[in-house]
C-alpha cells in the first residue's frame, strides 16, 4: 500500500517535471521554434483547437517561422490566434502559408523571459509540492486507519521527501540551462 502511494506520486511528480520542460521550450531563446506555438489555442468552427493540429511548421531560417494551416478556411482565425498570443509575432499572411518573423531578442525581452522562465519554474516546484502533500496525506491516512504502523510510515515519507527533492532539483537545473540559454547573445 506504501509503495501504490510512492509510486503513484513519482508519476504524478515526473508528469509535473515533463509539463515544466514542455512550458520552458514554449519561450524563445535564440532560434524560432515549432514548439513555441505548442500553447496557442485557435478558435475552429467554433470549438477550441490546438494550433498544432490545425497547421504544419518550418522553420526555414533561425527567426522565422512558416504556419501552413490544412484548411484554408481556417487561415484568419490561426492568424487571428498568434496575432493574440504572447509570442510577440505579427504573422504576414500571403494566402498559402503564414509567416512569423521574430525581432531579434533585446537584452530588456531576455530579462522578460527569465522572470517567466521564473515563474514556469516555481509553478512546476509548487506542483511536485503539491504532489508530496496529498502523497503525504495518504500515508498518514493508511496509518490512521490501522494499515502500516508509524515506523513505516516515518520511512516511507523519507523516500517521499527524497523523491520530492529529486524532482525538484531537476526543475532547478533546467531553469538554471534555460536562464544561460537566454542570457547567450
């Protein structure tokens, strides 16, 4: 019953870890990147809908990115959606594809994107958190209700802590290779 608790908590934890990494690859450092336009949202017919099933990417020189939508018919409203996003791009439609060029970074939108690589960082910490808390609660739950003695439980909320801190320290050590990554001119 410890180890279900543990193990379901490491998940949840790595989960956490990976969705952290996806957001870091979401902000620019030096080249476009497909992956940047992974969190933008297009209006479809009336249903929301990931940009990333709607169209396909090329990056064809280091600041520029080409979105070609499947559907013409959803040409405006993909324009519409990275026109409204916080990717600082103003898309030049010329009837096929779109193109995004991005400005080349000044050192005030670098410093920008290290405050949000930041708080990307402490929301992927708060969720391992989070995590070790409810995990933590169950093992005080199993020992209420008679299940595992407290010896058990006293080792198990170690591993727990150590488990927590691993993750945690990943989510460190991509912060800290992101903030390099934006500070390289």
């Amino acid at each position: 019953m410890i180890n279900d608790v543990l193990t379901e908590a490491d998940a949840k934890m790595r989960k956490s870890v990976e969705a952290t990494r996806e957001d870091f690859a979401a902000i620019r450092a030096g080249r476009a990147h497909p992956s940047m336009f992974a969190k933008i949202v297009v209006d479809y017919y009336g249903s929301p809908t990931p940009l990333q099933q709607l169209a396909s990417f090329t990056a064809p020189e280091a600041r520029v990115i080409l979105v070609q939508p499947y559907d013409m018919g959803a040409m405006a409203g993909v324009e519409r959606a990275i026109r409204d996003s916080d990717l600082g791009v103003n898309p030049a439609n010329d009837g096929k594809v779109l193109r995004c060029v991005f400005p080349e970074l000044t050192e005030e939108r670098r410093k920008e994107y290290i405050k949000v690589a930041r708080g990307k960082a402490e929301d992927g910490r708060v969720s391992v958190r989070n995590i070790r808390r409810t995990a933590k609660q169950g093992l005080e739950k199993l020992e209420k209700d008679g299940e595992v003695g407290k010896d058990d439980v006293t080792g198990a909320e170690k591993r727990l802590d150590g488990m927590t801190k691993k993750h945690t320290d990943e989510i460190d050590e991509m912060l800290k290779n992101k903030e390099s990554e934006l500070l390289e001119v």
